[in-house]
C-alpha cells in the first residue's frame, strides 16, 4: 500500500514540474488555440463552369471541382466577364462534377462562371 502512495506521488510530480516548464509561442497561452495575429481567410463559395446550355428547354449542365457540388434546390448567380447574366436553381445530379440547373432568369453561355448566392 505504501509503495502505491509513493508511485503515485511521484507520476504527479513528474506531471505537474512538466505542465510549468512548457514554453508557448509569442502571443499565445495555453487555452488559445491560434497565435494572436492569425489570419483568418474565409472559405470561398463553390463556383464551376456551364459545360451545356439548352436555351429550348431552359436548362444547363453545370461543372464543378470534385467535392463542391452545391445541395439540390440552391439558387446560384451566373457571371460572364464579371457581369451577372442570369439566376440558376440545381434541380438534379447528372455524374461526379456535374449538376443540372434550370434557367430562373436572364440567359446563358457555355464557359460562363456560376457561384454560390
């Protein structure tokens, strides 16, 4: 019994000489979890590319990066040169990177840039 109180003393010393002689970087102590100073960039929003447009039936094909396809039923904004040009609603997945959308408004090209709201 003795030898346990002993044992277990000794891993608590050991523990607590540890935890105050540990060094943090400038700026940072120990309950925070980036250094002061960080910057912090906000995540992009998801944009692809309109691979096929069918003006007759309103719709379009749209291409995205692998793993940035937008939810079902999301309204995104389409641009050409910096302009927006029309409004799209993701109606369905075709394969992978692709997704289908129907024309809201304005009109479409092939090329033309489509982003999150």
């Amino acid at each position: 019994m003795a030898l346990a109180m002993v044992l277990s003393l000794t891993a608590c010393a050991s523990r607590s000489s540890k935890s105050s002689s540990q060094s943090y970087p400038a700026g940072q102590t120990p309950g925070s979890s980036a250094p002061a100073g960080t910057i912090v960039t906000p995540a992009r929003p998801k944009s692809g590319r309109i691979s096929l447009v069918n003006t007759s039936a309103r719709y379009v094909i749209v291409t995205f990066s692998l793993g940035q396809l937008p939810a079902r039923e999301s309204h995104l904004h389409v641009y050409r040169d910096g302009l927006k040009v029309a409004e799209l609603k993701i109606t369905d997945y075709s394969r992978d990177i692709n997704a289908v959308a129907d024309i809201i408004a304005g009109e479409c090209q092939v090329g033309d840039e489509v982003r999150e709201n």
